[in-house]
C-alpha cells in the first residue's frame, strides 16, 4: 500500500500539473472577486490585457482601478464583468482594447465562483481571442459576396449581350433615318420637331444599351493609348455647359501626366456621367473640382488594383455627400437616389464596369454635408497616343465620288439603311447578305475601294471576310461594323464601328480606318 506521504505527493504533482496547464494554455483566464480585484490569472489573460490597454495587471488590484485612465473602457470592462458577479453565468463575443494599442475580439465564457459553502465569492472568465478567426469568416463572407456579384454580372452579361444585338440591329435603320431627315430637315416645324424628339428618344435607347454592357464588361472597347491631360482640358466647356452657371468647374490636369492605356470616347461618356451625378449632388450650386494625376500601387501592397502604374481621374463635388448605406449601394445597376424619372441608376455601375474591363477600377470617398470624390484609375500605356483624327465640319464639302464599296450585312434594314448612308457620302454600294456571297460578288469587281461588314453573320463571320479579302487585297480599307458586345474575335488594330450609329458617325469611323471622306452638305 501506498504511504501517506506518497499519496500526498501524488496529489501534489497533480495539482502542478493542472496548474501548469493552466498557466501555460493559450486560454485567457481571469479570476476576480466581487470588488473587481483580481484573485488569479494566467500568462495568457495578462498578455492580453496589457495588449489591449497598455497596462499589465496584478493580482490583487482592481480591474477597474488600473483602467481610471480609459474612463470608457473602464466602464465597458465593468458592465461585462457585473453580469458574472451578479450571478449570471453567460458566453460573450465581444471586441475590448484602445485603438492606441490593439482592438481585439473575445470570445468569453463566464461562470460564478463560490466557495465549499456554496457562497458566491466572486467570478472566473474563460476567453479565446477570436479575431483571426473573425477576420477570415469576413474574408469569406467579401468573398462569397463577391462571387454572387461576379455570378450577377456574368448573368446580366449573357443576357445583355444578346439583346444588345438584337436592340442594336433594330435601332441602327431608326437612329439612320432619323438622322437624316434632321439633316435634311424635312418636314414642317411641328414635324422637325416630332422627329428630333424621336431622335433623341433613340439615341438614349443607344445610351441605355452602352450603360448595361459597360456595367456587365461586354462593351466593345478599343483601348489605345491616350492623352488623359487633352482629354480632361477637352472636356471642360462640355462639361460646364452640362452643369449650368451655379457650379463652378475645376479643371487640373498636368502636361507631363504619362499615357493611360483606355478607350478614349468611352472614358469621355464616363466622365461626362460623374460630372452629371456631381452637379445633381450640388442643387444650390458648389464646385466640381476634376483633376488627374499619376499613381503606383506597389507590389506586396493589400489592394483591390494590381501592382503597377496607373493614371487617376478624380471627380470630386462639394455637394450633399452619400452615407455608408448608400455607398455600399452605389456602384449597383439602377440604384438610384434620384426621384423617378430623374435617372437609370446606371451611371456609377458603367463607369465600374468599364474601369474594371480596362484593367483599372474605381475608389468612392464620401462625406455626408461634405461632398463626394470618384476615383477613376486606368492602367498607365506602355506606348504612346496617337492624335484623333480631326472632326470633319458638316458643311465643309458637297458630294463627291469616292468610288465602290462592298456592304455586308445579313440583316436587310441595317443593310438598307448603311447603304444609303454610304451612298450619301459618296459611294456606288454593292450590297450582299453573307460572307460566301460577298466573295463572290469579290470576283466580279475589279475596282473596289472599301469593305464594310457586319461581324456576326451565319456562316462566315465579319473576321474571316476581311482576312481572307486581305489576302487577295491586303491595301484594301476595311471597317467591321458590329451590334453585338462580344467583340474579343476581332484584332485590336481592325476599324470598328459599333451599331447603332449615324452617318456622321460612319464618316469618322472610315477616316480613322484610314479611308478620308469628306462631309455631306445634304
């Protein structure tokens, strides 16, 4: 049998033991009687504590006395902890620390302590610092919402690039003969007026389509290099036309800003739509400061942009600002604050849609009664920008002869209506309804001096026409025209021009490709 003295070590050593485990466990236990004074702790609870608040605690002082230099923590510490000294037992998650040291989140177990009598004499806390682990549940949930984002834009994508070629077919005929009977104006005061009000009704049809494909990325984009510093100067008359006398336009864009690697008329219509939502944000007038500056984001830097070099457009109000709910809402399709009728709600989620598409993004700050500032960055260009071709004046030439073209649609009205624009800049129009029929309308034709096709047609498409054209006449000009947003099959360097346009439209579209025209005076 074992001694006395052997049992009595036995129990000694096991009592060592737990108390080892104890003050070694990564646990944060207190212990502390109903005066708040500590009775016990481990290495972990005054680790902790002098993490959160700077002051490392010692048994026997009071909790509270230690914290009389955080009033407010004081107080936080003393209502969690009187809850437990009043008897309840309770588990808890809560954040405790001074943003001067560290802020951390607990997970705290409480129980009554009392003594062989069953008395309470005070408290014991059990806690585990959660905020890891809250981090990455975060973390997933950003994630997790980030996909259902994706998941909804892909979706809207899918759908919106279906119908935008459809939508764009049926409105380039509408749009081109609307046009020209305002060019040509045609008709009684009363009817020049019906027509251009139905113009303008098309042409926000036309918006409308852009705004959803850019939000959805499927906008077809032809990103060059760009001036942004000639682009922002460029648009200060436009833009203080816009927002009327009460707003004052600051236009600050250096000289020596580097390239940035975009599609220049699509970051004009984004631009155009900041201002129009920062004036709306300024009813009794302020000012609307634009300006554009060179920024990095650093490689190792926690950020929603890629490492690299980017050129920053900001567009910044002094108007009524946006709360957090808001914010968290604004880049979503058809948000909007504005009254019915007053807007989509498809301004910021197409300037989003089209910065993330060029490879950029965009960064909301705002201030309720301060204002609000947009950030636009778009990648910096490796090259250099090209000059835009200069706008042809509408009155500057009559008709001239510019020789034949070969037109390629498979859709009867756009081909119709394209063809009598062709034809008023000056062209003698050869029509045909596919790929397969226009090689061989190809060999009958000894003088040809332009292609123009639709992309997506049965059969061979747009692409392939040209290549195959190209082979036989590789000078030959060549322009695709397309109403569909999928554009990814064409070559960055072959002219396009998307549906649904207008002759003017078409005219600039031929120049850029290299083919000069002059303007109709009709």
């Amino acid at each position: 049998m074992k001694t006395l003295e052997a049992r009595v070590a036995e129990g000694v050593a096991e009592r060592k033991l737990l108390a080892d485990v104890v003050e070694n466990t990564t646990a944060i236990i207190f212990v502390a009687d109903c005066e708040y004074r500590w009775l016990a702790m481990n290495k972990a609870a005054a680790k902790a504590f002098e993490q959160v608040y700077g002051v490392r605690p010692v048994i026997g002082t009071s909790m509270l006395d230690v914290l009389d230099h955080l009033p407010e923590h004081r107080e936080h510490v003393r209502r969690t902890w009187s809850r437990a000294l009043a008897g309840d037992e309770f588990t808890l998650l809560d954040e405790f620390g001074d943003e001067e040291f560290s802020k951390r989140w607990f997970e705290l177990n409480f129980n009554v302590l009392r003594d062989a009598a069953g008395r309470q004499i005070g408290a014991y806390q059990i806690a585990y610092d959660v905020s890891e682990r809250l981090t990455e549940q975060r973390r997933l949930v950003d994630a997790e919402e980030q996909l259902r984002q994706a998941q909804k834009v892909e979706a809207l994508g899918q759908l919106t690039g279906g119908v935008a070629h459809d939508f764009n077919n049926l409105l380039t005929p509408i749009i081109g003969s609307l046009d020209m009977l305002v060019r040509r104006q045609i008709g009684s005061d009363r009817e020049r007026k019906l027509i251009a009000g139905a113009l303008q009704s098309a042409e926000r049809a036309r918006i409308l389509v852009q705004r959803l494909l850019a939000f959805a990325r499927r906008q077809p984009l032809q990103p060059t290099a760009i001036n942004v510093e000639t682009l922002v100067t460029g648009m200060g008359e436009l833009i203080r036309s816009t927002t009327g006398p009460q707003v004052q336009v600051v236009i600050d864009a250096p000289q020596e800003l580097p390239a940035a690697r975009a599609d220049h008329n699509q970051v004009e219509m984004a631009l155009l739509n900041l201002s129009v939502n920062a004036r709306d944000a300024m009813p009794t007038g302020g000012t609307l400061r634009i300006s554009a500056t060179s920024r990095e984001i650093p490689a190792g830097k926690r950020s929603d942009l890629k490492p690299g070099r980017y050129v920053t457009i900001s567009v910044a109000d002094t108007g009524e600002g946006m709360s957090e709910v808001t914010m968290e809402r604004a880049i979503e399709p058809f948000f909007s604050t504005k009254g019915l009728g007053q807007g989509t709600g498809l301004g910021l989620s197409m300037v989003h849609g089209l910065a993330q598409q060029l490879g950029g993004g965009i960064r909301i700050f705002s201030r309720l009664g301060v204002g609000t500032n947009v950030e636009l960055w778009l990648p910096e260009a490796e090259d250099v920008p090209i000059p835009l071709p200069k706008s042809v004046d509408a009155t500057a030439a009559s008709l001239s002869h510019h020789g034949t073209v070969l037109l390629v649609d498979d859709e009867d009205i756009v081909r119709i209506s394209a063809a009598h624009m062709l034809d008023e800049i000056g062209f003698d129009v050869v029509e045909a309804s596919s790929g397969d029929a226009a090689l061989v309308a190809l060999d009958r034709m000894s003088e040809l001096r332009l292609l123009v096709t639709d992309h997506l047609m049965p059969g061979m498409d747009g692409v392939e026409l040209v290549r195959r054209v190209k082979l036989d006449r590789p000078t030959l000009p060549c322009l695709i025209i397309s109403g569909y947003a999928d554009v990814d099959g064409i070559a960055p360097d072959l002219p396009r021009l998307a549906k649904p346009f207008k002759a003017e439209e078409l005219r600039e579209a031929l120049a850029a490709a290299g083919f000069g025209v002059s303007s109709s005076s009709t």
